[in-house]
C-alpha cells in the first residue's frame, strides 16, 4: 500500500523545504495546505513542486479558514480528497515540523502495516528535539540536521500515549467520509466514534522539532494562540500549550533571547528531564537533503511581528465587511 502524507502549514519557511525533501523519501506524495502563510512558505513550495516533487498543493479559494485554528476541518477534508485521489493507501496525517523515521526498511514497514487488520488506526509515538539555553545561530541554520550539535533527543514514550501521533490504514475507500481527524492530529473519529490506535510493531517513529529559534517560537506560540482563540476562545482546553507559551512571553522581560526560545522548548519537553532521558544521535546520518532554498528565509523580529499584523488585519477585515 502506498504511504501518502497530509498537512497543513502556516509561516513553515525556516523548515518547510527539510520537511518536503526528507519525508518525501518515505511517502509517495505529500498533500499541502497553506494556511495564509504570510512568509515566503508558499513561494518556496512553488519552487519544490517546479522541481517535479509529488506535492499537491491544496487551496482554500473561499478563505474559509483565514485565521481560525480550524485544523480539524481544514486536515479532515484533506484527507477525504487524498483518499478520493489514491483510493486504499497508508494516511498520514504530520506537521512541517515532524520527520519520519523509521528503524526498518520502507518495504519492511509496507509488509508489517500491511499484515494488519484492514482500515484501522496506528499508533506513531512522537520524539520531541530539545535543544540547551546556550544554543547559539548554528544550531538553528538548517533543523533539525544541525541537531547533531546537540546530539539528544526523547527516549520514546509509552506506547498509545495521548501525546503520540497517527496513520490510517484505508482499506476500503469508502470509508473515508467516515472519517474526522482530531484537532492536533493525534486521533481519529469513525461516524463520530473513538477510533483505538492499533499499532502492533516498533518500527515507526516520528521526530519532532518544534522549536527551531528564538524567533520561531515567538511567532509559533503567538500566531497560534491568537488563531487559537479566534476559534475556540481564552478559555478552551484546546492548545493550552500554546497559552503556556504565550502566558511566559507576557511575562519575558520584552527581549526574545535563546534563553525565551529554551523555555518556550520545555513545553514540549520538561526540562527535569533534559538531562537524564536522550539519546545520542546524529542528525547528518538521518538527514540527507540538501537546501536550495535557504536564502529564501527571513530572519528577525520585525518578519514575525508583520506576519502576525497581516493575519489579524485579514480577519478585521473580514469581520467588517460582514459589519
């Protein structure tokens, strides 16, 4: 069965190219959803698709979902035209910053999934990168292949873990309008039921870099809190990560230091653990692209806040021509 990837992207450009090149030695095509990224993250996906790489580009003509955190419907529908498009397959729904890595062959990983029970849902755990508060700008030239200075990484978690991710294994196609991907994509729903992550071997993993600079944390946790509570409000459980986050921005001294970015990093990974639960890796052995593309990213303070300016200018916009 092919293996065909889904996301959705916003302001990805420091990483959207590593994402595209290594992951696409694993999956037969990626599917791309633009959430009005307002960095040069389309530009260069129009540069990678101009190469002839198996992506298709997703559009959302109506700007129905402009600003909102409507990861839910926006990767759901995905997946149904990716199903509609390539009929029984391997789904797998990730984020620009997450990297597939398998500890067998492809085709070893094709015959395993490929022994178990039809369209039924895998459990991928998830390895979230660290990164030290003394990290200076080469570590942050090319993530995660510039990871290898600091050679550590989370020991996998237990097996069906909330946290961890997950495919879909489509045997019949026409179970795909049945299908309701869980905000952060780490479940799904079948006609409105909890679908068991069935996941029956240890050969598949993915790494997760989600924190990359001291600039791309700011935009990350602000951009995403903000879209988070056009959606769903301040009050929602839903990316309390992110109102972590932010709440430690709010409460930074007004400088967004390395040090910013290391404790925007211990969201994902606590830091009483830092020292006691990695491995020693090396990234150059995992990551074997090459960027054309890396003088396409922008660096400074000045880019984040723009891009966070143009989004909300697009929904005040918006809300009042419906004035």
């Amino acid at each position: 069965m092919d293996f065909i990837a889904l996301t959705m992207v916003k302001n990805e450009e420091d990483i959207i190219e590593q994402f595209v090149r290594h992951n696409l030695i694993f999956f037969k095509k990626i599917y791309v959803f633009d959430h009005s990224s307002s960095d040069n993250t389309v530009k260069i996906l129009n540069q990678l698709c101009a190469e002839g790489l198996p992506i298709v580009q997703v559009f959302d003509h109506s700007k129905t979902f402009s600003i909102g955190y409507a990861q839910t419907e926006i990767m759901t529908s995905i997946l149904r035209l990716a199903i509609q498009d390539n009929g029984a397959g391997v789904y797998f729904p990730i984020d620009a910053d997450e990297f597939m890595y398998p500890n067998v062959s492809t085709d070893e990983l094709k015959r395993q999934i490929d022994a178990l029970a039809p369209n039924t849902a895998l459990n991928i755990p998830w390895l979230a990168m660290a990164f030290p508060d003394n990290a200076d700008e080469r570590l942050f030239s090319d993530a995660p292949k510039s990871f290898e200075l600091l050679e550590r990484w989370r020991d996998n978690p237990p097996h069906d873990n909330p946290r961890d991710k997950m495919a879909i294994k489509v045997t019949n196609p026409e179970i795909g309008n049945q299908l309701t991907l869980m905000q952060g994509n780490h479940n799904v729903l079948s006609n409105g039921a909890w679908v068991q992550k069935d996941y029956s071997c240890d050969s598949i993993r993915y790494i997760h870099v989600p924190v990359r600079s001291p600039e791309q944390a700011f935009r990350k946790f602000v951009c995403g809190w903000l879209s988070n509570v056009q959606k769903f409000g301040r009050n929602s459980g839903f990316g309390i990560h992110w109102k972590n986050a932010f709440d430690l921005i709010c409460e930074d001294d007004g400088h967004v230091s390395t040090h910013l970015a290391y404790l925007l990093n211990c969201i994902y990974t606590d830091p009483a653990e830092i020292d006691k639960d990695f491995d020693t890796i090396d990234a150059k052995s995992i990551f074997k692209y090459e960027l054309a593309y890396g003088h396409m990213r922008k660096k400074g303070l000045g880019v984040i806040l723009r891009n966070v300016e143009s989004d909300f200018e697009t929904l005040f916009t918006k809300l009042s021509q419906k004035t």
